[in-house]
C-alpha cells in the first residue's frame, strides 16, 4: 500500500531511532522544544514536545541540549514507519 496525496498517517518511531538533527540536514525534520533533559551516563533521554505530539529521544552520552531549547527532530528513515487510519502499515 502506498501514501496518497492528502492521506492521513501516523508515524511510529522509536525512541533510538531519532536523533536531533543538523540544522544544515536536508533531510525530514521536525520542529520541537526541550522539556527533559536525563543524562544516564552511556545515554541521554530527551523529552520533547512538538506540534503533533510529545515524544522521548534516547541518544548516545551526553547530549548538548538544555530545557526549552528549540532543536529539530530528524528520524532514521528506514526505521520510520507509517500507519494508515485502519492501523495497517503504509
């Protein structure tokens, strides 16, 4: 099954399967800003609240990121994926 013009999906990411993007990226982005910052030593966890939904970045050591930054959200797009109204996949 393939998107249609005017289609509504909805996107399943994972939290590893994200990363804050390049701002020179050319790639798919989505805006957001900082809500939680968890350092866990080998891992970082980033909550952030963007136009569509809250989500949680789980990213590698120590990420440059502070509460209430304005940063882009970039999926990994081979482990996106996308969901038809019926819940099928796209």
């Amino acid at each position: 099954m393939a998107l249609v013009a005017g289609q509504e999906a909805e996107l399943g990411l994972r939290p590893e399967h994200a990363r804050l993007a390049d701002p020179c990226s050319s790639a798919a982005q989505l805006p957001a800003t900082v809500r939680l910052v968890e350092t866990l030593g080998n891992q970082t966890l980033v909550d952030l609240d963007t136009p569509a939904v809250a989500f949680t970045l789980q990213g590698p050591g120590k990420l440059a990121v502070r509460i209430g930054d304005r940063v882009a959200l970039e999926p990994e797009g081979a482990m996106a994926h996308l969901f038809g109204a019926d819940g099928l996949t796209i």
